[in-house]
C-alpha cells in the first residue's frame, strides 16, 4: 500500500548540527533491563527499531563513571575505554539500517547510592540519596565540579569513538546531576553554581558547550531537559525556571530533547494520561529556539503527529514506549499499514523490567527483550515445519497471539471460543475505568486475524474432549484461561477463608460481566486486595463510582503495592482517596461473617470488626484446565484421534499478567514442531573472565 500523502511530513528529513537524521521519528532514550550486562541483547533490540524506521535510537542513560551508578538498575556504562566495544555493537546495529544512534550520558549525583562501587556520592549539596540507603551525599566542591566536567567530556569521546551520532547532556526526570544544580530543592549552594537561577545553570551550559568543543564536529549534542516537574512553586516549571533555562541557552545544543519530572510523569500510564498529555508543559519550547525539538506523549496516532509537527509543538516525535510496542510503527505509517500498528496500551510493564533488573517485556509485543536471546523478530516468523492443522481453545490474549503467530507462519489455524465475545479477560478488563487501552490487545489481534484465510474463528463454541477427539486436528493448544478465587488462597492464605463460601462474596469474575449486566452488589463493600497488581485498586474505583461505601483491605502496605514496578502506585492510592475509599493497609482478611469481616493487623494480630454486605475477594487465580486433564486421561484415544500434542498456554497453564499471557501464546506458535529439548532455551550472555 502506497503511504497516505497526509503523513508525507513525517518523512521528512531534520538536520541536527552535523548530522541529519532521515525522518522525524525518534526513540528517545529508555531503559531495558539489559544495558551493560547484556550487550548483545541491547544491540539487538535497538537494530530492530532502526529497521523498523526510526530516524534515530537511543540508548538508556549511560553511567559516565564509577563514581555515580545506580545498581541493581541495569544501565549502559562508558566508565573508560573497555566499555567502548559493548556500545559500538549497538551503533553497528543502529547504522546498518541507515539510522543515527544517540547516547545519553548521565551523572546521577544524589539519585544513585553506589551500591556496588561504594563510592561517597555527590551532590551540589548535603543531602539525603533518593534510594532509600542508609547514605547520604556529600556536597561538591569546585574540584569536584571540575572533576565531573572532565569525565563527562571524556565519555563524550568514547562515545564518538564507539560510533555515536548524537551525545546528551542530560538534566531531566530529576536524575541527573545538572537537574540537580537547576533545582532549589536540591541547590542551596552560595558560590557561583548557587543562587540566581544563572548561576544553578552553569554547569548545564559548561557541559554543553565542552561536548560542543569535545565532539561537536561530528555528532550533534543534545540537551534533555524536564522544563517543568510538576510540583508548582517547589519545582521547575514551564511557566518560570523552566522557560528561563530555555531562553538562556536556546542556540547552544543541537538539538532539545523536553519533557516533564521525574520519570512517572514522563511516562504516565494510559490510566492517568491521554495520548500527546505533555503538550500544554513543552509548548513554549520551538517558540524560544532554531534548534529542532523532540519530545513524547505515547503517541501511536499519525494523525496526532501530524498535528504536533504543523502546529508547531514538535520537529521530531519522540517515543519510548511505542517504539517498544511496535518498533516498525514508522515503517507501517511510512507503507500505508496503519491498521498493522501494535499500539502502546500505556501499561507500563515495560517499566518494570528496568525495577525488576530483568529484559523489558511488553504486553503488546512479546518478542521485546527476546531479539537476541531468542531470535523473535517482531514482524518475522519462520514457515511452518509441517502440513498440519491446529486447534486452539480459547480467545483470550493467549489464544489470540497463538492463533496470530501460527497463521503468519503459514498452519492451518482453528480458533473456538466459549463465549459470544473474543479478548478473554482483555474483555472484561478493558470495561473498568481507566482500562480502555487493554482492549488494544485484543483488536490488534483480531485485526490480524481477519487478514488470514487461513484462520477461522468460531465464538460460541464451547467445546468438550469428545468433541475435540471427534476433530481429531494433529495439534492442540488450550488457551482457556483461569477464574479468580473464590476461597480467598493467595499470598497471604493457603487454606480458605472462613466464610468465603457466603453468598455474599464475589469475585472479580462477578464483576466484570458483559456489557449491560449488573454484578450483585450491595454495600458496604470489603474489596481484599492480596493480588497486589491493579485490579483490586480498580475494581475498588469502580465499586466507589457505582455509589458504593467501600473499604480497600491489604496485607501490604499501601494499594496495589505491585504497581510501584509501573510507576502508578501513588496515582492509584490517591485516586481512591479522594474518591473517599478507606484503605485498611497492613490488614489480613481472617473470617468473614454475613455482614461483616475481621481484619488482622500483620504485625500485631489485633483484630477489628468491619461491616460488610458484600465481599470482594482478589486473591489468586485458578486456571481452566479441566479440558486439558480430560483429553490426557485416555493418552491411547489422543493417539487414535490423530492428536500428536496437547499444550496449554496463558494463564491456563499458569495465571500471570496479561504480557505473559500473549507472550505464552508467541512462545508455543514459534515453538510448534520443534523437538523437545532439556537445553536452555534461550541464549546467555555470560562474564569474560580476567586473568588473576
């Protein structure tokens, strides 16, 4: 299909100093969960969205030195000239598609404990870390200062040594060292880098122009900035401060990289922000400045690019998160495919792999993190190894993702789904408040379904052993999912509740019904949260909007305490909040009664009475797999039926999150007809050893 000439704009070429990136799409710099421990897979991962059209690709921050890092956070690292050949493989990977590759130096002063160099850190002055270490920052002094310039420009040339075409300056997401000199919280210094506002931007301007001096020949120097952090008069804001370090050093760097404080603003879930919400902070910005300016918003919709370019906000799109979700969205806008894009559903499971210090995953696209490791190319399957039909039970994001990959590879595919409705739990989750992109999940699915005849779905199709027998197709992959609990087991329980079979308590299951259906609730409710993700604050949201007196119970310690891994916790609990539903941290549900529960402290035992009509319960999941024990019960019938594997899948093999789910499904369509094998399934990275 032929590109639709509304979106030629985004094609465009923009010169940035020296060099001249080849479109307006940029992956701004992010984290992975792989960095300097896994070069390879950051290598890969990167190349693939230089292929898939980004203009340029960044790395995650890089470490300038031992001095300031931020372990167990797995980041890039250029701490002296070993560190050289690790990023070069990825500057090869990012030129061999044609794309320019950018690196983000950091100093993280006071945002880093130096956990493993155990190294004092420093700061612009005496001051806690924002880890919560059992250290505090020493206050720098001017040979300190000198000393920072001087490694910053030290790894300026590495980075140029190692093949980089853009080099940061970074002072953004409240991380970074100049940040920190522009912050009056942070900054309450007396000497030429304290005070007036020129003075806390001194070592920002004295580092952009030594990378200038340093590289600037042949890589442009990019500043990224957060011109407002969200905290009104106690912050940087777009209106003052921020504004004012804009029209100081409009014309230095050649490129602006803007956004807003710290990271969770930045990259707000789908939950709390819409599509383009940075818009009103960096607005300002192309009005102060010659020099082209990127910045995000999760943006997937070209129209809404478009619109950033023409209305003069943006010159160049920057995305994270929808690059990982699709890292060929250029190229698809750029073929006319837009109904082929993975849109970011702004879930943020990304994020946690870089708190978690494990590769990024992704709930729209499971090859994320498995380039390497793996071998998965998000766009790219290999042909079916044999002439055989599949069955798949179940239309659940597993199920789906299955039947999507095996179609692509070219298998004979037959979709049955119980219900009337497809998605699966994506279905029902996509209806709560604030969910609405889960259900992207689903239609991209469907979507591409649609496109291959050699897929067939039938909804309403709820099918039985026998029937399944009677089919006899070669291959059988259950994808039928699994119910919440009813009986309250979960982190905290490992035998029921007592009480749990009242008629008065539900399930999550019981609220998320079909459209125009009602759940039996009454109030007051007790929704005990020992899930710990978001559905429990969610359906607590729900309850309260539906004119409910609700009571959030939790053994943890705050709502949906998981959600601190997607940067959404403290949104969650103040929601609830100011909606006025009560939160019972520390408290375990231990009976439940006809109209009331007993909580438990965790740490005291001391019990309360609470009133309750209705009880929520959102423990733990059990899969569905009756289906799969029936058809194995008789292996010699699975035999005369022609059936050579039954495998389950999802969350019907083991409940988890969504992404496990789809990434379950990609996992057994690329894995079909391949022998069982006890070798390790994937490739490692593994240390050199040094002589001793």
């Amino acid at each position: 299909m032929a590109r639709d000439p509304r979106y030629d704009i985004l094609f465009e070429p923009v010169r940035l100093g020296p060099v001249t990136a080849k479109n307006r799409f940029y992956q701004v710099p992010h984290c992975n969960g792989m960095g300097h421990l896994q070069p390879n897979g950051v290598a890969a991962m990167r190349g693939v969205k230089a292929e898939g059209g980004w203009a340029v690709v960044c790395t995650e921050e890089c470490e300038i030195h031992f001095s300031s890092e931020v372990t167990p956070h797995i980041e890039a690292r250029l701490w002296d000239d070993r560190d050289i050949p690790a990023l070069a493989r990825m500057t090869e990977a990012v030129h061999a598609h044609g794309a320019l590759a950018g690196i983000e130096l950091v100093y993280n002063a006071h945002s880093g404990a130096n956990r493993s160099s155990r190294e004092p850190p420093m700061a612009p002055s005496n001051i806690v870390c924002q880890a919560y270490d059992m250290v505090q920052a020493r206050a720098m002094d001017l040979s300190d200062i000198r000393a920072v310039r001087r490694w910053h420009r030290a790894a300026a040339l590495r980075a140029r040594d190692a093949g980089f075409d853009i080099v940061y300056v970074y002072a953004g997401h409240d991380l970074a060292l100049p940040m920190h000199f522009l912050s009056r919280r942070h900054n309450d210094r007396g000497d030429d880098y304290g005070g007036s506002l020129e003075n806390r931007a001194r070592l920002l301007r004295e580092l952009i122009l030594e990378t200038k001096e340093a590289v600037g020949e042949t890589c442009a120097v990019a500043v990224r900035l957060a011109v407002d952090e969200l905290l009104g008069e106690d912050g940087i804001t777009a209106e003052s401060e921020g504004r004012e370090v804009i029209e100081m050093l409009a014309e230095l760097p050649d490129l602006w990289d803007v956004n807003v404080s710290d990271w969770s603003n930045d990259s707000v879930t789908a939950r709390f922000a819409e599509e383009g919400a940075q818009e009103p902070y960096v607005a300002f910005v192309k009005q102060l400045t010659s020099k082209p300016v990127v910045g995000v918003g999760r943006f997937t919709s070209p129209d809404a690019m478009v619109a950033q370019i023409r209305r003069g906000i943006l010159d160049m799109i920057g995305a994270a998160r929808p690059s990982i979700a699709d890292p060929f969205l250029p190229k698809k806008i750029e073929e006319g495919r837009l109904d082929d894009i993975r849109e970011c559903i702004g879930c943020n499971i990304c994020v946690s792999g870089d708190f978690l210090g494990v590769p990024m995953r992704c709930t729209q696209n499971p090859t994320m993190g498995e380039e390497w490791r793996r071998g998965w190319h998000p766009e790219r399957l290999p042909a079916k190894t044999a002439d055989e039909s599949v069955l798949i039970v179940g239309a659940g994001p597993a199920g789906l993702e299955c039947a999507r990959a095996l179609g692509q590879r070219g298998y004979a595919v037959t979709l049955a789904e119980a219900g009337a409705e497809l998605g699966g739990r994506v279905a029902a989750e996509c209806r709560l408040p604030g969910l609405a992109t889960w259900g992207r999940v689903r239609d991209y699915r469907v979507a591409q379904l649609h496109k291959l005849p050699n897929v067939e779905i039938y909804r309403a199709s709820r099918l039985s052993a026998e029937q399944v027998l009677e089919f006899g197709f070669p291959r059988v992959l259950l994808a039928t999912g699994a119910r919440w609990r009813r009986d309250g087991v979960g982190h905290e329980h490992h035998k029921p509740i007592p009480g749990s079979d009242g008629p008065q308590v539900l399930t999550p299951d019981d609220i998320m019904v079909g459209p125009g259906d009602v759940g039996p609730v009454a109030g007051p409710v007790i929704v005990f949260d020992d899930d710990h993700y978001y559905l429990g604050g969610v359906l607590a949201e729900k309850l309260r909007n539906d004119g409910h007196e609700v009571v959030l119970a939790t053994p943890a310690a705050d709502v949906s305490h998981w959600t601190h891994n997607t940067m959404e916790q403290f949104r969650i609990q103040a929601r609830l909040l100011e909606l006025g539903v009560q939160i019972a941290a520390h408290r375990n549900l231990v009976t439940i009664t006809p109209n009331a529960v007993e909580l438990a402290c965790v740490f005291t035992g001391r019990r309360e009475t609470r009133p309750a009509a209705t009880v929520l319960l959102v423990t733990a999941r059990l899969p569905q797999d009756a289906l799969h024990h029936a058809l194995l019960a008789d292996p010699a019938r699975l035999a005369d039926a022609g059936i050579r594997s039954v495998t389950r899948i999802g969350d019907c093999l083991a409940p988890a999150t969504i992404a496990a789910a789809v990434w379950s499904g990609h996992r057994a369509a690329r894995e079909l007809g391949r022998p069982a094998s006890d070798a390790v399934p994937f490739r490692r990275e593994l240390p050199a050893l040094e002589p001793l």
